[in-house]
C-alpha cells in the first residue's frame, strides 16, 4: 500500500463527518444501539462492535488501520504506553511453566517485565547475545514459547537477524515479538522478515512531539483478536481518543521528520568524529559500526538515536561535558522535535561508576529536529568544558 495512501485517506471517513480533513475525536466511553438484536450482537463480540471505549472507538480504529497497513500487518491494538503494547500481548501468549528467550538488555522496563513480573507467574526467561544468531538457538528448550527481540537496541544498537531468527522459530512454532521502537516500520518491516508481533513505544517517533505517551502492537488478525479478548479489555490499558488524534497527526509527518532526525544524526556524527575529546561512536548506519552490513540489509534507514564515548571517561569530565550543554536538553526518552542527552551515569549510583565498563561510559544523544549547526555548536560548547 502507498505510504502517502496510508498517511493521509487510509481509515478515514470524510463524508461521515461533515468532510472535515482531521477526524473528530469521538470522545465517548459508551455507544447505543437502536434494537436489542444489535445490542446483542456487539455485546457478543467486543472485537467487531463500537460498544465501549474500552474495547473499540472509531477514532483509534482510524489510528490502528494505519499502523497496521504501515508495518505490513493484517491487524493493531493501540495502549497507553509503550510498554504496555510489550507487557500485555506477552501476558496473553504464556502461562505458567513457559520459557522466553530474550536479547539481553532490552528496553529497561522489558527487562523488569521478564525478570520481576512473569517471574511470579512460573515463566522463567533467558536473556542471550543476540548478535549471534547460535547464541539464540542454543538457548532454546522445549518449553520455549516466545523469542523476543529489540533491534536495534537503544543504547548498545545491537542488532539481530531477523529473516534467521524467525525462521528457527517458526520451524519450532515458537512465536517471535521484536520491539521496533527505534526504526518504525519506515525504516524496518520486521513482519516481512517473518517476525510475528511487532510492538513500538508511539510517544517516540509517531506522536514525535513529546506530548503523548503511547504504544502499539501489530501482528496477524488471530493473534491481535487472542490478545484483545482477553488480556487487553481485563488490564484496561486503552489509550484516549484523544490521544489517538494526537498520534494521526503525528503520522502525516513522520516520514518528513524521521528522513530530517536521520540526516542530521549523520551530520553530526561526522563532526563528532573530528572531535579530540570523543572515543568511540555507536549508529548502526556508522561504517565502523560492527554490525553494519546486517544493518544496511534489514533497515532501509537510521534513527537519531545513538551512543558515543569521551576519551577522558572520568565521572567528573562526563558529568561536566553534559552539564555544559544549553540547547541539548538533558532527559528521557526520544524521537521528539528536540534534541536530547542522557549519559548512563544518571542511572547509576555515584559508587557504582565503573570506568572500564563500556554501558557505564556510554552518552546517549538523540537527534531531533533543529539545524544541524545548532547542535554541533551546543556540544562544542560541552567540549570546551573539558579540552585537555
Ligand atoms: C520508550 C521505549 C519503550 C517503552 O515505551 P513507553 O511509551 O515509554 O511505555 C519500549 N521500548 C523502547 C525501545 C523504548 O525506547
């Protein structure tokens, strides 16, 4: 299907209200219905009917025929959040006794998710190195039910093989689910290499104004109706309509937006790479980057997001490095307008700092959407902070 198709016309409905170009937020929580035999029938499948916001609501339907027609997907169930998009289709695919092979070092509450959560249920998880395919394999058992992948990772961007991954599993019928949060499905289409489920954090890229907190999860019609049924109407994580709007818009300039945060990401790498004060560079689309052949196959482009290192890798010259900065704000998350920095160090107590563990020396900088120039003038101002 035609991107500008899916952006712009696909889900929506002019003529059912008043031709408008941007469609209502139908901010409802309930729907009525004119004889009870209709009552009945949308009582009895909660799937099909705009019954209760809950379940279903026409302005998130519109959202979810995007994304799902954007990944290649036959279906999508919108959340709350990110991780909710990830927790809860997971909740729905195990029960007790199953095992999850996982990457190692996923996104931070995906870790928790495995280690702190399902644990209490029987479902133990083995974390792997899932640059290596081998690695993968070998650490399947026969209770393993799910395989699941982040790829590329937001700090290590280490990346999987996914075409190979997802053929072990399917020959295992082991289900895969790969967060996609840092390509989109512009830039990556795991579905067509054969991944099952496709989870993504929207407050990232798609919303990419840093004013909505979201998720989605796309996958085949059977799947998405399983995890619908029962896990997504009992943990109630149904994101508003409102902020379904918010997402539309997002979408019709995602592409304008990500094609800028990926041009600019390169530009700024070049010139970090001039820089006396910088060791190493972590970007998947980096031609020094380790898994850059597997990158430019599986990804059709790069996200804004990656990691570099300070030849001086003290905490006092990381720490002053980034406190120097005053365009690059310092915060969480990413794929917004603005530009930001999150050195590992915030994560860990001031006592645990090791010098020599590459996590722990790591900086992580997203590239938004300001000029180029402006950017590279806000982390030459950093450097002149700690110049030998
Ligand atoms: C932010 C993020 C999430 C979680 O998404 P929320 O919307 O914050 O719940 C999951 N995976 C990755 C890679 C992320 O960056």
């Amino acid at each position: 299907m035609d991107i500008s198709y899916i952006l712009n016309e696909l889900g929506e409905e002019r003529e059912n209200y008043y031709n408008a170009v941007s469609p209502p937020i139908i901010q409802s929580s309930n729907f009525t219905f004119k004889t009870v035999n209709e009552f009945r029938e949308a009582l009895a499948d909660e799937f099909k009917a705009n019954l209760y916001s809950r379940g279903q609501n026409p302005t998130l339907n519109i959202l979810r025929q995007k994304l799902a027609a954007l990944d290649g997907a036959e279906d999508a169930l919108v959340f709350s959040s990110g991780i909710a998009a990830i927790t809860i289709p997971i909740l729905a695919l195990l029960k007790q006794g199953d095992h999850v092979v996982s990457v190692e070092n996923p996104y931070s509450w995906t870790i928790k998710l495995f280690n702190n959560f399902l644990s209490k249920f029987g479902i133990a998880t083995t974390f792997v190195n899932g640059t290596s395919v081998q690695e993968i394999q070998n650490a399947i058992n026969p209770a393993t039910k799910l395989i699941y992948l982040e790829s590329p990772n937001t700090f290590s961007y280490d990346l999987q093989d996914m075409e190979a991954i997802a053929a072990i599993a399917k020959a295992r019928g082991i289900i895969t689910m790969a967060d996609n949060s840092y390509c989109t499905p512009l830039y990556q289409k795991p579905i067509k290499m054969g991944i099952d489920l496709v989870a993504q954090s929207a407050t990232k890229y798609i919303g990419g104004h840093s004013d909505v907190v979201a998720g989605v999860v796309t996958g085949c019609k059977a799947l998405i109706k399983r995890i619908f049924e029962h896990e997504f109407m009992n943990t109630g994580a149904s994101l508003s309509p409102h902020s379904a709007w918010l997402l539309i818009r997002g979408l019709r300039t995602l592409p304008l937006r990500l094609q800028r945060s990926f041009e600019t990401t390169a530009k700024v790498i070049a010139w970090l790479k001039l820089q006396l004060q910088v060791d190493k560079i972590l970007w998947p689309f980096d031609e020094d980057f380790k898994q850059a052949e597997l990158a430019k196959k599986q990804m059709q482009g790069c996200g804004g997001l990656f990691s570099f290192t300070l030849k001086d890798s003290s905490l006092e010259k990381i720490e002053t490095f980034c406190n120097g900065l005053q365009h690059i704000l310092m915060a969480v998350s990413w794929g917004g307008h603005e530009s930001l920095i999150i050195p590992s160090i915030a994560g860990i107590p001031v006592n645990e700092y090791d010098a020599d563990n590459l996590r722990h020396q790591l900086i992580r900088m997203y590239v938004g959407l300001e000029a180029p120039d402006y950017l590279t003038d806000d982390l030459n101002r950093g450097f002149n902070n700690i110049s030998f």
